[in-house]
C-alpha cells in the first residue's frame, strides 16, 4: 500500500450501518484506524487485554493493526469511519491502550455528517473485514481517494484531524491512571515493535525490572496465558494477515517474525490455526 503524506489522513470509508446482532466478527487486524460514535444500542470489541463496551453518544477509536474481535448481540446502529493516520500521531501508533473512549459531542456528529456529504459514495457495500481488508482493495481505495479536487481532501483531513485529536486528551489521562502498571505497558509495547527478533523472558524482565520467574506470575496473572505464549500466538495473528493482505511468500513471512525454518513456521501456524498458510491463504480468499 502506498504511504500517507506526511502530516495527512487518509479516509477509505465513511458510512453509517444498524446492526441486528450481526455485528460478529474475529480476528480482525487491519493497517488502518477506526473510529466509531454509536447512536443506539450496545456491541463489545473484545482485545488482547480487555473487553469494551460501545454505548450510545461515545466516540471510539482504534489504532492501526489492533488485534480485536466484534460481539453484537442485539440492535447496534453506528457512525464508522476508516482512515490511514499519519504517522507522527504518536497516539494513535503506540498502541499503549488498544482502544480509546469519549463522550460525543454534537460537534462530533456535525463533522461525520459533512465526510459522509463530502464522500457520499465511501459507506461499505459488505461489513464482512475479509472482504474489505485486504491490499488490492485498500488499495483501490486509496487511488480514489487521491482523485478527489484538493478543497475536498483538505477538509477531510481537517475534519480528521479533529476528532484524532479529541482522543489526545483520553491517551494523556490514561498514562497517569496506569502509571502503576507502566511495566506491563512497557512490556506489551516492546513485543508489539518487536515481533520480528528472537523476544526471551530475560529482556521482558528486565523491561518490568523483576526476576524471570516474578515477571512470569505477574504478566499471566493479567493475560491468564504465558510471555512466550502470547508472543507466539500475536505472532500467528500478524502471519494470518499478512497472508491475507498481501502477496508474502510464506518464507518471507516467517522471516519477518525473527523464524529462519519456513517448515518450523508452518508447524507453528498449522498448530494455531488448524491449517497450513498456503491452505489458510486460499481458504480465506476465495
């Protein structure tokens, strides 16, 4: 995918969809950001870490390749928008929460009533995340996007850039209400950006700044699995992507995750997935 210009959003969707109860979606991580403002109803994005409920008249947004599964169990009607950030926004990349929460203003719904005027034809035509997450359609997207007149991408990026910004404040707030926790947030961060070198337990303690066997009580205690667990499986996770995403051999797939064996690699997925990537991969395309 092409990069964004520096200092400029990119929208790929805007629209706005009721759900009933077929809001259901797993394993979804994509190389855009999400914000949502619900209008009715209730709907959970369930992450590594945590559960989230979506309430009605509250903003929420999603950084770029956060790892989450969609449960809607009833009605849910709300306002999406896909966009690509730019990359100094530093709050939106450093994935220390995976996703961030406020309460809408009506400001708020102005601005998504003006992208939804100025991009009238950008709503998705299916809500299924494999049919729209993937490169040839971001992609294409992308392209159409760049064939608007300049007055109507600057004020899509300025609208964009607003409401980025009504989630700073959020981000600020929730450093200081989990500075006693700023370990585990150290240690999640330091795996997410480094996925692709040989990760041990000795470098995750000394980020915790505990012994081995001290960090490993600790970190299962909140993720109720293992350090090297977890590792392996967000591993799996980011490989069923690339798989889907792109046109990656499964050599180079397993060597972006620090493993050199693509028979050991492929072991390794059968076990997570049930099937092989290539078997994964034409599976999942059809």
């Amino acid at each position: 995918m092409k990069a964004t210009t520096p200092g400029i959003p990119i929208l790929l969707n805007i629209g706005y969809k009721a759900m009933d109860a077929d809001w259901n979606w797993t394993d979804v991580c994509s190389p855009f950001a999400r914000i949502y403002y619900v209008t009715e109803g209730e709907a959970e994005i369930h992450t590594d870490t945590d559960v989230y409920a979506l309430l009605p008249h509250h903003l929420y947004l999603l950084p770029p390749y956060t790892w989450h599964c969609n449960v809607c169990r009833g009605r849910f009607a709300h306002y999406y928008i896909h966009f690509l950030p730019s990359e100094e926004y530093e709050c939106l990349n450093r994935q220390r929460q995976p996703v961030f929460q406020e309460m809408a203003s009506t400001s708020d719904l102005r601005l998504l009533t003006r992208l939804m005027q100025l991009h009238p034809h950008s709503e998705l035509q299916q809500t299924d995340p494999s049919v729209y997450d993937n490169e040839q359609t971001l992609n294409k997207v992308v392209e159409a996007y760049r064939q608007a007149s300049p007055q109507r991408q600057t004020e899509t990026s300025g609208i964009l850039l607003i409401l980025m910004s009504r989630f700073m404040a959020a981000d600020e707030e929730s450093a200081l209400l989990h500075q006693e926790e700023s370990w585990f947030h150290r240690c999640l961060a330091f795996v997410q950006e480094n996925l692709g070198e040989d990760l041990n337990i000795a470098q995750l303690a000394d980020i915790a700044c505990m012994s081995k066997d001290h960090f490993i009580r600790c970190f299962k205690q909140k993720m109720h699995t293992t350090p090297l667990a977890y590792i392996l499986q967000l591993k799996m996770r980011r490989a069923q992507h690339l798989l889907l995403t792109t046109d990656l051999s499964v050599k180079e797939i397993a060597h972006r995750f620090g493993i050199v064996n693509p028979s050991y690699f492929c072991r390794l997925f059968k076990s997570h997935t049930g099937k092989s990537p290539l078997i994964y991969r034409k599976l999942n395309l059809r």
